[in-house]
C-alpha cells in the first residue's frame, strides 16, 4: 500500500491512496508478463488494467458491506486501475494496482484520506487469509477466467495448479514457477512405483521431483 501526498505543476494538491497487485496475483501476472514476450506486452497491459477494473467491480460492494456494519452511512469509493514503471530492483514487470485520489481543502484531515475500503483491497490480494474465499473471481480459477477474458496469457501447471512460464530469460525452453519453494520442480507428487531404495546411496531418481505441465495453450496477441 502506498498514502502520499502529490504536488501536481499547477499547484493543486492531492492525496494518493494505492494498493498494490500482490501474493498470488501479482506471481500470475509475472508469469503472463513473460509469456506475452516483448511484441505481446502492450497488450498484455492494457488487458490487465481491464481485468483489475473488472476485479474491483466485484470486490467493492463485498468490502463495502462488512464495513456498514459498523458505520451504517459508509459508501465505499471507485478505485482506479494504474501501472507504473518497473521498480529499479525488481523483475522489470511494470506495476500494477488500483489508486484513489483525495482532493485537499483547507480542513483536509489526514483521516479524510483513508477510505477504509480501499485499505482493504490489500487483505483481498494477499492470499494469507481466508475471509474472502466466497468470492470466486478471487479463487486462482475465476482470476485466471477474468484475466484471460481480457487476452493476458495465462498459463497453469496442470498438476500444482502454478501460475508458470516457459519464457523467462534464465529458464528459456524450462516451464518455472515464481513460487520459492518449486520454481521448475512440480510441487504435486508424481504417481510412480515404488523401487527399492539404494543399497549406498541415499537419493533415488524419485527426489529430483516432476517437470511441470502447461495446462492449457497459451494466448497468442494479435493486432487487428
């Protein structure tokens, strides 16, 4: 999340309220971001800008009512999908998220730029809770559909389930995943048969785990 204030060449003031693509989200679009290649990346932005306005469409009203709850009047704001340049250290995908822009007055208060909603938003993304599995378009399933309903090249292990490429610079050719604990190795145990284990050795061939497996074609872009 990001809250700063902005200073804009005509003097005018504002507050940025932004939430950042993350967790399994943000591993799904790396993937599609390689997959898309250099021709296919403009393409690939825009449909993801497209996909996050349709993805917020769906959490907001969700966000919205848990906190009328407890403020009765609450009516939560409009987001705004964005992309920014790639982060100097990062892995040169551009940055995507949604943002609010705050007007600033004279009796502007700090807790006038905060909608909570939006806040929230970040709880959505990052995957480590388990309050909003009843949203589908948030399960890996229905945000893969939605993305690929906008033309970004999403593509899955048919096993783990992994967001995965086989375009990144350093695993041309090798279907990889972000995910720090496989990467190339498949993290679904393979059916296979039981062997005896080494007389010597400690390894069999078994720990050197499975390729994974594309699931789907991926999405070729083309200009019409």
């Amino acid at each position: 999340m990001r809250h700063r204030v902005l200073l804009a060449d005509d003097g005018t003031t504002a507050v940025e309220q932004a939430v950042f693509a993350g967790g399994p989200l943000e591993e799904i679009l790396l993937c599609a971001w390689h997959q898309a290649g250099e021709q296919g990346r403009e393409l690939l932005e825009d449909g993801v800008l497209a996909a996050l306005d349709d993805l917020h469409a769906v959490v907001r009203p969700v966000l919205e009512a848990e906190i009328r709850k407890v403020r009765p009047d609450y009516t939560a704001a409009v987001l705004q999908s964005f992309r920014e340049e790639p982060e100097p250290h990062g892995p040169g995908m551009p940055v995507f998220g949604w943002r609010l822009l705050h007007p600033v007055g004279p009796d502007t208060t700090w807790e006038d730029t905060r909608d909570t909603a939006a806040w929230n938003t970040s709880q959505t993304m990052s995957g480590w809770l388990d309050y909003y599995d009843h949203i589908p378009e948030l399960q890996r399933t229905g945000l893969v559909g939605l993305l690929r309903k906008h033309g970004v090249p999403v593509v899955l292990c048919a096993d783990c389930g992994q967001p995965i490429t086989d375009r990144h610079p350093r695993w041309t050719g090798v279907w990889v995943t972000p995910d720090s604990e496989h990467g190339p190795v498949c993290g679904e145990p393979q059916a296979a048969p039981v062997t005896a284990k080494p007389l010597i050795g400690t390894f069999t061939d078994q720990d050197f785990g499975s390729p994974h497996r594309p699931v789907t074609p991926q999405t070729v872009f083309c200009r019409r």
